[in-house]
C-alpha cells in the first residue's frame, strides 16, 4: 500500500471489503504489511490498539469475540481490555452489521430537530429494530452520539456517506437510493 | 527495565493548618491520612493505584478549582484546606447525582453493612426520595457466579473492581464495556461472571464501595461486622498462609464470611479457597463421637464400592456414610482411647516399637505436630513417623539439605519485586499457590523478567516473558545445559563460586557434555532458546528460583532440585534481596510439620536421628530412651504394611488410600494392618480400614502456630467450637500417650509450643504474644523489635564447610516411559477449587459448585484424533488400574501428554500412578507415568 495514507485510515463500510473466511488467520500477505506498518509507527503495541482494530473490522466486517481475541493476542494485551476499547466506540460493531450501515444521530442538536422520527422511519422501512440486521442482510440501523455534523440535523451516515438535514419525509428517497 | 525507585526527598506542605511532612510523590489524600484527616473518597483505595475518577476526595489547593486529593501530590509549601462550604456543596451535590438512579435497595447495605455511597449520603443528610429516578436500561443484575452478584444498577463506574482484578490480583477478568449512561462494567468479553475465565477470588467484591459486586451468602446470612465476633486468623489451605479475618455468628457457630486481612506474606488479598471454601467445618457429615468397628467387619477390608475399586452404584464426590457407617458403633470416649491404648502397646510388646507407625499430616498446627512425633518417637519407641511431606517436597528438601544444609527457603516469595529476572519451574502457581502468584505476576507486570519453564502452559505462563514447555521428565537435561551456557560464556560469579561454594571442577566438567543442541533433543526446547534464557538468567543482578512439584515428585526429583540449587550458586543468587530458592511449600503448614519434626530421620529443627549428642537431648527433654536408628517413609511404611511389618498405626489427618501412589497397593497394605487408629474430621476413605476412629477439630475450632512457605509463624484463632464431642487433636496425642503409660499434660497450645521452641533453635524467642498479629520469619533472633530474618545465607551456608556444594547430577529419564501400549504420558496435580484428597472442598459449597466432577485434561488435536470432545467420557489406565472421567480440551496440555487432578475419588488419580521411588527424597513420582486413553461410556 501506499506510504502516503495514514495507516489508521480504513474503510468504514465494513461488510463491502470483508473477508468470507471468518476463521481465516487474521492479518495476512497485504494485511500483515499493514499491521507491521502500523506496528512501527507507534512506541508500543498498546498504542496501536485503535489503528489495528479498524484494519480488522475492515477484513472481518466486524468485531467478533475471536477477532478481539485474535487482536488483544497480537498486541500482548488482555481481551477485556480490546473489548473495552472497542465497545466505547460506535463505529466499532460488535454485531454483525447490514451491507448498509445506517447510523443516525440522536446527538443533542438532532435530536430536538427530530431524530427520533427518523429512526422511527428508518426502521420501519427496513423493518428492523435498532441495531439488528434485516433479514436480507441489507440493512442495519443504529443510534450514534454525535456525527460531527450539528448545523445539519438530522445527520445521517451509510457506511462511509453523511447525509444532512435529512427529514422524516426523506428516508424513502434515501432507501430508494440504497436500493 | 529499570525498576522504579522510591522517593527519598520529603515536602511539607498544611493540611487544614496543620504542618505535614512526607516523603515526595505522596498524594494529598495520603498526607492527610497520616496526619489523621480522613478525606472521602469513592474509587480510591490504599491498595490500588489512584485513578482520580470518582472526584469526592476533592479538596482546596488554592487554585481556580479544586483538586482531587488522591491523585494530586503533596508539594513543597502547598496549602491544602479539606473542607469548606464550597467543598461541601461539591461533595454532596456529587453525592446527590450518583444516588439518583441507584437501587433503593442496596445488597452491600443489606448483608455487611459497609455501603459507602449510603454512609456518604447519611454523612450529607440527603433525602433520596427527592432525587431518586428510575435505573436506566440495561442496568441489570447477574446471579451467574457461585459466590459473588453483580448488581449493575448500583455500579458508580470508580474502577475499583478493574484495578483489583488486574492489578491486585493480575486475573485481567474484569473491563468495561459502553459509553456513556450505558457503559457498564464487564468481564471478559461481557460475558456473565460465571460463564467467564473469574477465578472467583473475590478481590472485586472485597474493593467494591457500593452494593455493585457483593459476596453471596454461604452459610448463615451475611450481616454487618458489628453483629459478629472477628476472629483474627489464617487460611487453612496452602503453604501461602494468608492472614484472615473470620466474622463469627456465635449463636450458630458459624462462620458468617471471611476477609483478607494485612500481613507481609499476603497484603490482604485471598483466593477462592480462602474467602469462600470455609463452610466444611460445619458440614453435616462432621465425625462427632467415637467410632469402633463391628465385630462382624473382620477381617477388615475396604467398606465402599468406590474404596474397593468396583465400579457399581453412583460415583460420588462423598465418601457414601450410609455404606461405610454401618460397619463402626459408637463408643464413649474412654472405650476408645482405651482400646487404641491398648492395641497399640499389645504391638508394641509383642512385635517391637519397629512394627508401629504414624502418619501426621501437614495440615496440623506445629504443636499437634510437635507432640504427634513425640508420641511415636518417646512413647511408641520408633522413628516411624512421617507425613505428606514426603509426597510433595521431600526430594527438595533432600536436595536442599545435602548442598546448603537448610530445607528452608532462603528467601520469601513477596521479594520478587526486587529480582531482576524470576523463574517459575513446575509450578502450576496460579493454582496451587494463587496469592504468591499474585505477588509473582506484580513483578512481571513491573520490570521483572518472568521465566516460566513447565510442561503444561499453566496460568503463570500467560504472564512469562519466556516460556519454556519441556518435555515431562527432562528438567535436569535442561538445566545442565543452561549450566552450559552460563559456564561457557563465563556469565557466572566467579567471587561468589571463589568464597562460598565447593565442588565447582565437578560440576563444570560434567556440564560439559550437555550443549543446548543435546538438551534439546531431549527436552524439547530450542537450543538458541536455552542459550537465551541461560543469558537472561546469567546477565541477572538478582535472580530468584520458584518451584513446586513439577520438579521434586519424579524419581529424580533430587536431582532437578539439584539443578536448581547450582544454578543459584554458580551465579551467586542467594542470600541479597531479590534473590534465592523457594520450593512453594503445598499444605498451611508443610514447613511447620517439618520443622517439628514429623520426619522420619529428624528431630525438631531438623537435629538428625542417629547422632549420639542430638539423641541425649531429646533423651533428656523427654525423659525416655530413644530409637537410634532412623525410622522409614510413608511409602515405605505403606510397604511395610503390605509384607506384614508394620502391624499398628496411627494416624492424624492424613488419608493415605487417596494420597498415596498405586492405591490398588495402599488399599491391600491397609487392610493388613492389625490395628489401625484414624483421627479425622470427616470418614475418608482411609478410615474404612480402620478398627478405631477418633473425632478431631477442624482448623476453625482451634489454637495453634502455622509456618507457611516463608517461614512465617503465624498464630491460627479458635473461631468455632467444636461439633459434638470432637475433641482437640493435641488432647489426643496426650490422652493416648497417658494411656500408653507416657504421662504427657499441657495447659494448652501454648505451652506445647514453648516446649517445642526450646529444643527447636530456629524457633528460640518466638511466643503467642510476639505472633500476633501478622507472625514472625523463624530465625527471629530478635522478636520484640524485628520481623524475622528474610534472608538467609548471604554470609555462608550451615553446611560442615560454611559453603554451598555442587552436586552435578545426569539427566536420566522417568522410571515408566511410554510405549505402544501406554502411549501418553500422564501427570497428576491440582486445581485452583480443590485441595488435596476432597475432603474439605468437596463438602464446601461455593468450590464443588464450581467444580464438581473429576476430570482429565487433554489437548484437543489428540481428543480429534480420538473422535472426542470435551465432557465425554474416557478411561485411563496404567499398568496399575483404570478410572473412568470426563476429558476437557485444553490447550495448556502438549499434546502425548493427560492432565488428571487427584481430589476426585470417584476417578482417583492415584489408581494410575506410579510408586517407584526417588531414592533420595523417597518421593514418588506422581508426575509422570506412561497411560492410555480409550472412549468410554458414562458410569452408569
């Protein structure tokens, strides 16, 4: 891969790039490139925690306990730890997560400008409820805290693309979108 | 690394207007406590690493805002004010916030009492039904842990519980999981606690604040200290001898729950037998009166289907009384000491002293062990006097003897902090020793190089920079090559070898032939691996040497041990802080046993039989002619037994059908005997044979000194009384000496311990008073002012020469290797539940529920090519006998290789083992012997 991208920067969109073969060893050929790469540009295994996740969820789609395993092995630490990290932030899916993943934000601007709705249309028209995956293995919608976006509410993201000021009456033209 | 170094520079700073000085890098939190100010405070405690999270200890530094105490350090002229109304605003209004969604009813309120966010809530005269909202989500409770509920909705996040179990404890159970109001906190990878890899030490429970993580109750209902008796004791299990605080419900005789409590050897912390295995003392099936065999049970045999190897009727963990008890009547206590009495002088005059025997056990005080020995050596008339011991260190001890003269450690176990590289060898720590491995993993975490070198990957090697698996059995060839190496590129200490070893030239000459390239085709370790670690321990300023019974119960236990001791010498690792040889002692009072004197060829204080001056002594103390020849070993004994030589014995608190190798030999060597006495708290197995049994006390129900692995002499607290007419072991030794026409009378434990101190040098000046509270190091030259003598031999060993001796030993392989049709290699130890023969934990509620049933353990590419998987059935057989078990799939196990814990009479694991001897240390080698492995179908 190219030296000039950070090594922490992956794909968001989780299922698009990952790896069939979940027993697979976990960073493999290209990978391991990258992950001695990332290795190398940190002062220990520990701080590489963060990069090293993203690569996996990129290969793997999400964050399986065996992935978290896998990973808390490779940087010598204990897989609570991993998880912990891991589970503190959303973009890391400990679930198996749609084909699309739609994340909205419930942060305090979105949320008085309608954010509830949105979910509620959401998962309705994807007849699922937060955080499950629709039975096509499409769609998956979750709640986020806050998308960085808060002049724009509601802001919604799918896998890598922000939607702004996304209004209830929207969310049919987004899923025709998705379709 | 570097290893950090305490601060030496002092700051005074004013606390509340007083003047405080402390050393630098003391918090404000610290400071005011040693000046008597107590700040309050949520998530810190002494033991933990400040984390600053909980903000109630908040306190005025004369800044803009106000600085958390128990993470800010004192500094030089710092004016510190600990309240004030903004302060206390703060604290409330922190107060207020954490108790709005807290339960309305609080489990830690409800059981000790001790809810320290309620107590803070008293402290601020809040009203919670002002404030209180309902619990959010997913705040829920998990009951799935034996011994400890988590109650999420009263979890204040103060990160106590993370800190314990990865820093207290080193277990690295317990994380977080979320964000926000949802984070909760989680073990493993937030799986329930009890699906997840919790050792159930309950170090999380004892640090929590709040009602989030409390113990559960085991026998009566857990209440405040207040409402019960605190009986300042120690644990009854290992050779760690924790200090423990009982809390006693007396009107039931109960221990209510127990709590570490501050002693050097273990800082408070305990493990899963020590705070939660104490409730078999009051188990229904405690032996209460004196039992005589029916006259319809001649001749004697075993009673029970399990003790006499059929395989009919349902495998228990229990020795089934409704089987065995018919065969006894009860006695009064007169009938039966009379007839021990008499049945053991009927040998004696017939037979000779030389045709009686006795069995102590280590689990007994040093006093019940002083006058056991006393009573078979002045009062029997013989030597024959052993105990189990024997079966777990006496080829250490062996070894230890004949090159430093002195079987005791040189060093104790919690200075590994000081040692620059630490190496664990056949010791499955984490296990059997699970609070000195506590101390063991600290190190590692902090700057010590761990070396574990085993044959199974056991809980100690997860936290070892090396791990070495060798192949069972080839220690000594590893050792002489590390030897090599060290010899080789001259990392030894060659002042060291000068002015305090002999027989280096030997030694030197024979480790020639070991190249690492040799040991590893024996051993199985790499050679440039062996070169490294041999450099790692070379390079070392201070290295320290644990082992356990990997090393000393094989046939050439002596040996391996052997090994170990000329490592230690040839790089001058004895005798300075950070450094020395600890065999980690099994029983609570292995070392005590043995430095009283239940030893064959000892007396006390380890003064040899046979040495005509030693001898007059104890003539003289006693006041009787001695034996001088040395007597035999347990399994010598058991041999004895079997070719008719040994006709009576007597034996306190050891269970020898389930303890000793080749049981299918034991059980016929036992029912030869022409009389045999078995004093126990419960029916074992081992008193099915016997024509007499006798109630004794339990741990919980009486006084005496223990010695842990340290050397440690630590004072053990009548907590309980004793069930019906059990009586004192000690009261038993005396009243059948008496009866044997020996008077021997004591006032109590004291005063057998001042007889024992006066003829045992390394315990001179030691008392009950200068005991208590925490114990004593023996040798305590000076008891009123100093702790005991940490390190020994700095300056000399107490060997004829004042020197340590090298004795170059081949390797040579076990006495039963494999073959076609045996061809995996079986090794016997322990689990973390279980202690020895069952008796105690088994019939403890919280240990069995977490492991009830025997199993074996196998690596799991074996189990593939057996087409099995974990829980089914297997036999095992040796050349000796055949158990059936459930297999469990485990890693930590090489693959050739089955793993079968001994406490589980049902499978018993001595059936297999072998009983060749290690012909210095008598040790049997209970680790390896060649077995196979066929499916089986589940016992019916």
């Amino acid at each position: 891969m190219s030296e000039s991208i950070h090594p922490a920067v992956c794909s968001a969109q989780p299922s698009q790039r990952a790896d069939k073969n979940p027993d697979a060893p976990l960073f493999e050929g290209a990978y391991k490139e990258r992950f001695d790469h990332i290795l190398s540009r940190y002062p220990n295994k520990r701080a590489a925690l963060l990069p090293v996740l993203n690569m996996a969820q990129e290969l793997r789609g999400w964050l399986s306990p065996a992935t978290i395993t896998r990973v808390a092995e490779l940087l010598e630490l204990t897989p609570d730890y991993v998880r912990s990290v891991a589970s503190f932030y959303t973009m890391f899916q400990l679930r198996p997560v749609g084909r699309h993943l739609i994340q909205v934000c419930i942060g305090i601007g979105c949320d008085l400008c309608g954010a509830e709705e949105v979910v509620e249309d959401l998962l309705e028209a994807t007849g699922t409820r937060i955080g499950e995956t629709s039975r096509d293995g499409k769609y998956t919608v979750v709640e986020v805290e806050c998308l960085g976006a808060c002049g724009f509410p509601t802001v919604v993201q799918v896998n890598d693309k922000v939607y702004e000021n996304v209004k209830p009456e929207d969310v049919e033209g987004l899923m025709k979108e998705l379709d | 690394m570097i290893k950090p170094q305490k601060s030496t520079r002092i700051v005074t700073l004013t606390i509340d207007g007083r003047e405080v000085s402390v050393p630098g890098g003391t918090t404000i939190w610290e400071a005011a406590k040693s000046a008597g100010i107590e700040i309050p405070v949520l998530c810190h405690d002494p033991r933990l690493r400040p984390v600053g999270v909980c903000r109630m200890c908040v306190v005025d530094v004369g800044e803009r805002v106000l600085a958390a105490s128990c993470v800010r350090q004192a500094s030089e002229g710092m004016k510190v004010r600990t309240s004030s109304d903004k302060i206390h605003t703060c604290r409330k209004t922190l107060t207020e916030l954490l108790l709005s969604d807290y339960p309305a009813e609080s489990r830690r309120e409800g059981a000790t009492g001790d809810d320290m966010l309620l107590a803070l809530a008293r402290d601020y005269g809040i009203d919670r039904s002002d404030i209180a909202i309902p619990a959010g989500d997913g705040r829920t409770q998990d009951m799935t842990s034996p011994v400890i509920a988590v109650d999420h909705a009263a979890c204040i996040l103060c990160d106590r519980c993370i800190r314990a179990c990865d820093e207290i404890q080193h277990n690295d159970v317990i994380g977080r999981t979320g964000k926000g109001y949802g984070t909760r906190i989680a073990f493993d990878l937030n799986a329930p606690m009890g699906n997840s890899t919790c050792v159930s030490c309950g170090e999380c429970a004892a640090v929590c604040p709040t009602g989030a993580l409390t113990n559960k109750t085991l026998t009566v209902q857990i209440r405040p200290r207040e409402q019960l008796k605190k009986i300042d004791s120690l644990c009854p299990y290992c050779g760690v001898g924790c200090a423990i605080t009982f809390h006693i419900d007396p009107d039931t005789n109960t221990v209510v729950f127990a709590e570490g409590r501050h002693s050097p050897g273990s800082e408070s912390r305990l493990c899963v037998k020590g705070r939660y295995g104490f409730d078999y003392a009051k188990h229904p099936q405690r032996l209460t009166t004196p039992l005589i065999r029916r006259e319809e049970f001649y001749p004697k045999g075993p009673l029970s289907f399990a003790v006499k190897g059929e395989r009919r009727g349902k495998p228990g963990g229990l020795v089934d009384y409704g089987e065995v008890m018919p065969a006894f009547r009860e006695a009064t206590w007169e009938e039966a000491l009379d007839l021990v009495a008499s049945r053991l002088k009927g040998i004696k005059q017939r037979s000779g002293p030389s045709a009686l025997a006795g069995f102590g056990s280590a689990k007994c005080s040093n006093e019940e062990a002083y006058l056991f020995q006393k009573l078979v050596r002045a009062v029997f008339g013989t030597n024959n006097v052993d105990h189990c011991t024997r079966l777990c260190h006496a080829s250490s001890v062996a070894a230890l003897l004949e090159t430093i003269g002195s079987g005791a450690v040189t060093n104790v176990f919690s200075d590994v902090h000081n040692a620059d590289v630490a190496v664990v060898t056949g010791s499955n720590t984490t296990a059997n020793h699970p609070v000195a491995a506590t101390f063991i993993k600290d190190a590692a975490a902090s700057g010590t190089t761990l070396i574990v070198i085993d044959s199974r990957e056991t809980g100690i090697a997860r936290h070892a920079h090396h791990f070495l698996r060798i192949e069972p059995g080839s220690d000594v060839a590893l050792y002489n090559a590390m030897m090599h190496v060290l010899i080789g590129e001259d990392l030894v200490n060659h002042d060291y070898i000068r002015d305090f070893t002999e027989g280096f030239e030997a030694l030197r000459e024979l480790v020639k032939k070991y190249p690492p390239e040799l040991a590893e085709g024996i051993c199985g370790v790499p050679a440039a691996t062996i070169r490294e670690v041999a450099r790692v321990f070379g390079r070392a300023n201070a290295a320290i040497i644990f082992w356990g019974m990997g090393i000393s119960q094989h046939t050439t236990g002596t040996d391996n041990a052997r090994c170990l001791i000329s490592l230690a010498l040839l790089t001058g690792n004895i005798g300075r802080a950070g450094t020395g040889l600890h065999p980690l002692r099994g029983q609570n009072n292995v070392q005590g046993a043995s430095d009283a004197g239940l030893i064959p060829m000892v007396y006390p204080d380890y003064q040899k039989v046979g040495e005509p001056a030693t001898q007059k002594k104890f003539e003289e103390a006693w006041g009787v002619p001695l034996d001088p020849n040395p007597g035999l070993t347990v399994v010598e004994i058991i041999n004895g037994a079997l070719k008719g030589t040994i006709k009576g014995m007597y034996m306190m608190g050891e269970n020898p059908f389930l303890s000793d190798p080749n049981s299918n030999k034991v059980r016929k060597a036992l029912a030869n005997l022409d009389f045999l006495c078995v004093q126990d708290i419960f029916l074992t197995e081992t008193a099915e044979f016997a024509d007499v049994v006798l109630p004794a006390t339990s741990f919980f129900e009486k006084d005496g000194t223990y010695t842990n692995s340290d050397r440690r002499v630590q004072v053990g607290r009548t907590a309980l009384q004793p069930p019906g007419q059990a009586r004192l072991d000690w009261q038993l030794v005396c009243e059948i000496a008496t009866r044997m026409g020996y008077e021997m009378k004591y006032a109590g434990a004291e005063e057998i311990f001042e007889e024992f101190t006066s003829l045992a040098p390394s315990y001179a000046g030691l008392d009950y008073h200068n005991l208590s509270p925490t114990g004593k190091l023996w040798p305590c030259p000076d008891p009123a002012s100093s702790d005991g003598k940490q390190l020994l031999f700095g300056d000399g060993f107490p060997t004829p020469s004042r020197r340590g001796k090298f004795v170059p030993v081949e390797y040579q392989p076990a006495a039963e290797l494999p073959d076609d049709e045996y061809p995996f290699v079986l090794n016997t130890g322990r689990l973390l539940e279980h202690w020895h023969t069952g008796t105690m934990t088994r019939r403890s509620k919280a240990l069995d529920a977490i492991e009830p049933e025997a199993v074996c353990e196998l690596n799991p590419d074996d189990l593939e090519a057996m087409a099995l998987k974990s829980g089914d059935y297997v036999n095992l057989s040796t050349r000796r006998g055949t158990i059936t078990l459930k297999v469990r799939a485990s890693r930590g196990v090489a693959p050739g290789n089955v793993f079968v814990p001994f406490h589980f009479r049902e499978a018993s694991a001595n059936i297999l083992t072998n009983d060749a001897l290690d012909p210095f240390g008598k040790i049997p080698e209970y680790k390896y012997c060649a077995v196979k492995v066929a499916p089986a179908q589940p016992p019916a």
